[in-house]
C-alpha cells in the first residue's frame, strides 16, 4: 500500500500524457507536429523551464470541449490514486484556453464533471460517498499566468465569478524570471476580497525576493517550489517560524535543471533546517512520475529515512485547504 498523501502542485495541463493527448487530436480534428507519441515524447527534452512551456501550451491545443476537461481529470485522478493520493488541490490555467476560444465555461464545467462533488467543500456526506472519482477529494486553484499582464489576470478573475463555488483559490504560474509577484498585487487583493485562499509559484527559478514578495505583497499561504529560499538564510528562518508550507516538486526539478541531479536535490538539507516541505509532482506527464514517483525517487535517490517519508505526508494533509475534520477522514 502506497502511504496516503495529498498533492498540492499538479497542473491539470501537465498530466496529459501523449497517448490521451494523440486520442484527442484525432476526436477534434486537430493536428499535432509529431507523428507518433515515441517521436512526441522524444520532444520531453527540456533545457529549463521555458523550455517546458513551449511543448506544454502547444500541447494544449487538443483540448477544447468539457468531455476533453474531464477525460483529462478522470485519467489523472486514476494515476494518482493508484500512488496512494487521497486528496488533489489541482491548478489550471483558463488564460491558456480562452486565448485559444475556449471558455472558463467549458474548462470549469468540464473538470467538474470528473471532480464533481468532492471537490465541493458543502457536499453532504452522502454525496461525497462511495468509490466515485477514485476516492480523491479535490480542490481547484486558478492559476493566472504570470507572462501575461495584470489586466489579463484581472479579467480572467472576472470570467471566473459564475464558477467561484468551484473554485478553491487562486494561484501564479509560467514563467517567472522578469514577473515578479508584485505585479499582480491588485488582483490577489481582489481574490482576497472574493474569499479566495492565496498560492504562488516563487523561488523555482526566481530569485528568494520573489518568495519574500508573495508572502508580503500577494499574501499567500502556501510557496510553490521555494526551492530558492535556501540562499538566503534570514528567509529560512523566516519560513520555519511562520510554518510557511513548500510544495517542492523534485523530478520536475531535475527536468527542468533547476538541480543538476536528485541527488543534489535540498529536500534532505530543507527538512534538516525545519521548513515545512511537501513532495508533488508539477507535471507528472512531461516529468517523468506522479506524486508516489516522487516520493519512491525521493526515497531511493536521497535515502530519506522512513520517518522524513511520513513527515512529508503528514505535512501535505496539514499544509492543504481541508478543513479539519475532511483531513482527518482523508488520510
Ligand atoms: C509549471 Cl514547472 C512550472 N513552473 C511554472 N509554471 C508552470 N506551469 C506548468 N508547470
Ligand atoms: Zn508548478
């Protein structure tokens, strides 16, 4: 039995594995500049993270009806609960789609329909019941995309108003070099304003003032990646005293060079200086494991001893937006 865990940094978009991405080009009409998965996953070659991007949002392109939203979720939701997943707070990025013609509408109502209503916080016990969606509670978080501008951001907010009962918080992604977060100050507030919990990817390839800014400025949570704060040491200490959670995201580090190997990954040294970590998976599709992949790599590669494996899952359940009593029925 794999240990339970929550994942708490999984981009929808990247659990979209080649054979489900070539099924949907052929649904829709749409043709891909790869003629067979093999030559598709040759592609996953990646020198950083804009790299990534580019195949990430070319491959966005078979997605466009609900029925596609939710094969993507259904497929990901199976992955992920046979590695022991037990709750999913999953991001998407609408800017990707409604800039292709594709609808808040269609991305949210499709999710939803694979998610359904475990991922509502005032589902009844009895709906919640049963071997539905793989036993996985869900939550979803809006991710504005950080390479385009704050106006962007703000109305994609906007189109997200009918849908707010699906959605949990909102979150930064894309790349992050040259937008730093205070750009989307205004907009954060907004969220704020609307009831929205607050996440942001800081510190992956940006610098630890990016980390220092989202907690400051956007006030967020929870850091994606943080990776960064381990050059800067006051920002540490920081972090420990203020139980800021990490969602760090190993074999996504590796694949994107953030880190040269796993093996000199800063898990062991991060868990070692007190930081509240979490192992995930980014873009389990394109970087080679979902959550328990990552954590068996973690396990294997770093040698963290059995005791750091269960502090990672405990803190996935306390570092996610469960209430209480669901986190204690979840793991
Ligand atoms: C992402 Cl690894 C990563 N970093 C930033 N934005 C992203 N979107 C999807 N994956
Ligand atoms: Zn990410």
């Amino acid at each position: 039995m794999p240990l339970p865990k929550a994942e708490l940094h999984l981009h929808i978009e990247g659990t979209l594995e080649p054979e489900l991405a070539f099924e949907l080009a052929a649904r829709n009409g749409v043709t891909l500049p790869y003629a067979t998965t093999d030559e598709l996953r040759k592609a996953y070659d990646f020198e950083d993270l804009q790299s990534f991007l580019n195949l990430y949002y070319e491959l966005m392109a078979v997605l466009r009806t609900e029925q596609d939203f939710a094969d993507l979720a259904n497929a990901y939701l199976a992955r992920a609960a046979a590695q022991g997943v037990r709750h999913a707070e999953i991001f998407f990025d609408p800017q990707a789609h409604l800039s292709r013609g594709v609808s808040m509408g269609t991305v949210v109502e499709g999710l939803w329909r694979a998610l359904g209503s475990w991922g509502s916080p005032r589902a009844s016990e009895a709906e919640r019941g049963g071997e539905r969606n793989h036993g996985i509670s869900t939550r979803l978080i809006l991710c504005f995309l950080r390479d385009e501008s704050a106006e962007s951001a703000l109305e994609t907010l906007e189109a997200a108003k009918p849908y707010l009962d699906r959605i949990t918080g909102v979150g930064l992604d894309s790349a992050e070099v040259g937008h730093p977060p205070v750009k989307f100050r205004e907009v954060y507030e907004a969220a704020a304003a609307l009831g929205l919990r607050r996440v942001a990817h800081a510190g992956e390839e940006g610098p630890p003032a990016y980390i220092t800014e989202a907690l400051d400025v956007l006030g967020v949570e929870r850091v994606d990646h943080g990776l960064r704060c381990m050059e800067d040491p006051a920002l540490v200490e920081r972090l420990v005293r203020e139980r800021i959670p990490l969602t760090l995201c190993p074999l996504s580090n590796v694949r994107l060079r953030t880190v040269d190997t796993l093996a000199d990954h800063p898990l062991p040294a991060m868990l070692d200086a007190g930081l509240m970590c979490t192992v995930n998976s980014d873009d389990p599709a394109y970087f080679g494991g979902y959550a328990g992949d990552n954590f068996t790599a973690v396990q294997q590669t770093l040698g963290l001893p059995e005791d750091r494996l269960r502090e990672l899952a405990r803190n996935s359940f306390l570092a996610s937006f469960l209430e209480d009593d669901e986190e204690r029925r979840a793991r």
